[in-house]
C-alpha cells in the first residue's frame, strides 16, 4: 500500500478512536488524559496493533500540541495576575514545590536512576495539572468559592516555575556544561523577566500586533506568532513550551479571550495526539514492572499535595471543607508530567523505565484526582457529622 494512504487509514483510525475515548470519559465524568495513553499504548510498540506509518507526521503533531497547550495557559493569566499571584502564594508556592517534587527525586535516586532521573521524576510529581483542576472546579461549580483563588494562586506559582525548570531540564538532558547551564538558566530568566515588563508595560501593543477581526488572519498570525517564539526558544536551549507560555502571558484583553475561544478546539486535537504519541512511545511491557513504585508514589503524593491545599487555605482564614476542596483540587497530574517526561526519553540520557513510570503515575493520578475532588465535600459533610471526642470528664462524686 502506498505510505500516503497508509498514513492517512492510521491516522484516521487513532483520531475515530480517540472521539470513542473522550465520549466514553464524557460518560463517566472523569478527564480524556488517561484514556489518551491508553490508546497510545494500544496502538504503539508492543501493543495490541502497533501502527508505523503515522508515527513522523504524529511526532511534529504532538510537538504542535505541547505548544497550543502552554499558549492557551499563558492566555488564561495577564502579567498583572501572574505578579501579583506570585506576591500572594509565594509561600504556599515553596510548600507545594519542596513537598511534591521531593517524593518523585527520591524515588529516582532509590531506584539508582541518577540526579539527572531524579531531577525528572521531582518535576514530573512536582506539578499539578491545571487543565484538569480547572475542568473540575468549573463542573462542580466551585469557581466562586473561597478556596479557589489560593488553588489557582498556587497553579500559577506552579506555571511560572515550569519557566525555570523547564530551561534548566533542557540544559541537562543536553549534557551542557555547568558554565553552559548557567547560561541557559539565565538567558530563560531574562527572557521571562522581559516578557512580563513588555506584557505589562505594552501587552495592549503586543495584542493589537497580534489581533484582527478577520478569523482567518487572526488564527494565521496567532499560530504562526506561536511556532516562530516557540522555535526561537528552542534554538536559544530554553524550551519550546515555555516560549509559548510566554506569549500567552503578553496578549492580554479581548484579544486573549477571542484567542483562546478560536484555539481551544485545536488545543484538544493536538493535545490529544500528542498524549497519544508519548502512548504509542512506550511498551506497554515495561509498565507491570514499576505498577508498584507508581502506587507508592501516588500514595504519598496525593497526600502531599492534599497537604499543600489543606496548609495554605487554612492561612487565608477558610474552614476545613473549603480546605478539603482546595488540597483535592491539586491531586490530578497530567499535562506538564507527559510533557517532562517526553523530554527526558526524547533526549536519550535518561533510562527508558522513566516513561514507563511517568505513564503509569499520571495514568493513576489523571483518574484518581477528579474522583476525589468530587468526594470531598460529602466526605467532610459526614465526617463533621461525627462530634470530636474530647477528654473523658470525671463524675463527681
């Protein structure tokens, strides 16, 4: 068969599967994120029906999809917010990052993987999907409650820490030099400490150079503005994905909101290839294996980021339901792990069983935390039920 309509059968069989498994996770209430693995791994190395001819056109789409995703989280968040959530979680930011990204380096270091493995595997525990909390919070109609600005504050500590991390991880994976390291890290902090001055100095410029009242030319330039910074990035060693957030973060305004509406369709096709590529990229073989390692770690994990939520609502004066909402709201990893992940296995200085790990962590998380978002509030209601047994008071005689 010709390698055209090879391709074109492959590819269309993987996207008529794919609406089948967001139908299905549609169904039962839960996001489309671990479905999307699993169909990677159905169709990859080692599965059920493995498919060769879609794999180069699904790689560059996958690319495609790390980059919408961050541009439409960078348009979620003007410079201002980003500032002034940093002021206000600053604190709760070091919790969640010294309690969550530890558990996934130890796990590294124990398995005798390496500090560069431990420096994935903290990353990959470290950050919490903010597509997916915020998904939950907006189904369950909590986006008014108290709690939910300290969960978006500490989001958005989170996102901007992937600013940094993410250059760094790139440097290492690269085998750069300390002095060569130092210099990504710096040109990445310069670039992010630029593009918040222009965002706030002259975001409504940047969004004016950017907008136009034609679809066409306005999803043209957007893209197009997109891929350039995003390569650009990639050519400066700081990552493609944290160019694109940036981007997002300068357009402010109706020009954001116009943007997200007009790109949130494409964000969810290739964001879905994407998940479905880092699937096909693992053999489903290798996952038994480390099923042990990444229960444990979602074990602890889910409890240190409960932990997080529970600690900075309480600062902000909210009651223990609220708390109980704010820490599960956290729990879900998704797509910032993958995108770790595919890092680290598409650098080749890392040991293949990362990706198997990773899979199955955020496989495990992906479900785990939407239902316990959703369980949370019933759960207090019928704990508070219960009075608190105090000291045993002494009959007098």
């Amino acid at each position: 068969m010709h390698t055209t309509a090879l391709t074109l059968i492959e590819l269309g069989a993987i996207l008529l599967f794919l609406g089948v498994l967001g139908r299905l996770a549609g169904r039962i209430g839960l996001s489309p994120i671990p479905l999307y693995l699993l169909g990677g791994l159905f169709f990859g190395q080692g599965g059920f029906l493995e498919l060769d001819g879609v794999m180069e056109f699904s790689e560059v789409a996958g690319e495609i999809g790390v980059i919408l995703l961050l541009l439409l989280l960078g348009l979620e968040y003007t410079a201002k917010e980003l500032v002034t959530g940093m002021r206000q979680s600053w604190m709760a930011g070091i919790v969640d990052l010294v309690l969550n990204f530890t558990p996934g380096a130890l796990v590294a270091v124990i398995l005798g993987w390496g500090p560069v493995a431990a420096l994935v595997m903290g990353g990959v525990t470290y950050i919490s999907s903010s597509g997916i909390a915020a998904k939950v919070m907006s189904d369950l109609g909590r986006l008014g409650n108290r709690e939910t600005p300290t969960v978006l504050a500490i989001l958005v500590f989170e996102d901007l820490a992937m600013a940094v991390y993410l250059p760094v991880l790139t440097a290492v994976l690269a085998g750069l030099s300390f002095a060569g390291g130092l210099g990504t890290v710096g040109v990445s902090l310069l670039v992010v400490t630029l593009v918040l001055v222009v965002a706030l100095r002259w975001g409504n410029a940047v969004s004016a150079v950017v907008d136009s009242k034609d679809r066409e030319v306005f999803l043209l330039t957007l893209i197009g503005a997109a891929l350039l910074v995003a390569g650009v990035a990639s050519a400066l060693q700081v990552s493609a994905a944290v160019g694109a957030f940036l981007l997002g973060i300068a357009i402010s305004g109706a020009t954001a909101e116009n943007a997200a509406r007009l790109l949130e369709p494409l964000r969810d096709l290739f964001a879905a290839i994407f998940f479905v590529v880092f699937g096909l990229n693992t053999d489903p073989a290798s996952i038994p294996p480390v099923l042990g390692v990444a229960l444990l770690l979602a074990l602890v994990t889910t409890a240190t980021k409960i932990a997080t939520g529970w600690w900075a609502a309480r600062r902000q004066g909210i009651g223990r339901l609220g708390r109980a909402r704010a820490g599960t709201a956290l729990v879900a990893r998704g797509e910032f792990s993958i995108v770790i992940a595919g890092l680290a296995v598409a650098s080749g200085s890392v040991i293949p069983e990362i990706a198997a790990l990773a899979t199955t962590y955020v496989l495990i998380m992906a479900v785990l935390g939407p239902v316990l978002a959703r369980i949370a509030e019933p759960a207090m209601e019928l704990l508070e039920r219960f009075p608190r047994r105090g000291p045993r008071a002494v009959p007098v005689a």
